[in-house]
C-alpha cells in the first residue's frame, strides 16, 4: 500500500517530467507514465497525476509539444498507419504473505526499476535543447512583465492626464457660461441706451436763427 505523504523533491519533479515526456514520445499514455513513477516513488498514480498537472506541466509545455511532435512524426515514418497508443510500463502487482513478511512485490513481465531514473529517459540532446528553450521562454517571459509594466504606467499617467484635462474643460465650459451671459447683459445695456437717445432726439426740436442787419447770427424765439 502506497503510504507516502513527504513533500516532492526538484528531483521528483524532474523524473515525473522525464517519464511523461519520454511516454508520450513513444505512443505510451501520461497514465502509464503516472503509474511508473508512483512504483519508483512509492506514491500512487493519482498522487503524480495531481502533481504533473497542477504544477509540473506549466514548466514542460514546450517540451510536451516536441514530444508530441515526435511520435506523430514517427507515425508518418511509418507510413501513416495511426497505432494505438501503447504502454511503456505495466504496474507493479502487491499481494500479502503474512504480518510479518508484510507487502511482497510480484512484477509482470516488467521489472521494477531499481534505479530512481525511468529506463528509456531522454537523450542529453533533447534535455539541452529543452533546456535552452525553457530559458529563452524565460527571458521572453520577463521581457513581457516589463513591457506590461510600462504599459500599465503609461496607462495610468494618460488616465491622470484625462481626468485633468476634463477638469479644464468642464472649468471653461462654466467660464464661457458667464461671459455669454455678461455679453447678453452688456447688449441689453446698449440697445436700451440707443433707444434713448433716439426719443431724445425726437422730443426736441433744432432751434431756428437769423441773421440781423449786422450781419450777426440770433436765435428766433420759439
């Protein structure tokens, strides 16, 4: 019975990603590959299953695509004759002797691996190239962040620059609101005051000279 609880090791990680990887470049299932590495680790299927998806996967997307790759390529090498995906590795079987000898493993036609690395595992080619590709997608990764940084910064200043610029014309907006009515005031003012002088000039008449015998100008009574 499958016990272990103590926490995975880089190493752990590691072999789970090199046994998926080198399942899957073979036609095998991730479940086979699961099932191997519980017998090396002494943890269930379910239990690297669970770790291979919930954190080992998101760091060996691109080598699982060029794993991928490879066996479909293989299967056009082949002629293009689509194969059943077959296992790699068949499961240790336990069966109980008694309390004292405890559990004793009986193995089908596989043997179980007394080594903690998989049989079969990549070449150093392919880690390299992994390897190297893990690292550029690093670097690709960070030079994103800082670009979405800068980004995010530039967004906020334009947005502050928005708002006061909003602010400006909402102020002139009001300001032009009074100056229009100060302007309809002043108009009022004028035509009033022309009104005036025009009835002013109206109401009186121009007076009326004449010029005596002296040659000097008086004005002629009205």
């Amino acid at each position: 019975m499958k016990t272990r609880q103590d926490a995975w090791t880089d190493e752990n990680d590691l072999l789970l990603a090199e046994a998926v990887l080198k399942h899957v470049r073979e036609g095998s299932t991730q479940l086979n590959a699961f099932e191997e590495v519980g017998d090396i680790l002494n943890r269930t299927s379910a239990a690297c299953g669970f770790r291979w998806n919930a954190v080992v996967r998101h760091q060996y997307e691109q080598a699982l695509k060029l794993a991928r790759k490879h066996w479909k390529n293989k299967q056009r090498s082949a002629g293009g004759v689509q194969t059943k995906k077959k296992p790699l590795y068949e499961p240790t079987a336990f069966i109980g002797v008694s309390e004292e000898d405890n559990l004793t493993p009986i193995t089908t036609s596989t043997p179980i691996v007394p080594s903690m690395k998989p049989t079969n595992t990549l070449s150093m080619a392919d880690v390299i190239s992994f390897l190297q590709s893990y690292s550029a997608q690093q670097e690709s990764a960070k030079g994103l962040y800082t670009e979405n940084e800068h980004l995010r910064k530039h967004n906020e200043l334009l947005k502050m620059k928005n708002n006061e610029l909003e602010t400006k014309i909402a102020k002139l907006e009001e300001d032009s609101h009074f100056i229009q009515e100060d302007y309809e005031t002043l108009m009022r003012i004028m035509n009033r005051a022309r009104k005036q002088v025009l009835l002013d000039e109206d109401s009186h008449t121009s007076p009326s000279f004449k010029m005596d015998k002296n040659g000097n100008l008086e004005r002629v009574a009205e």
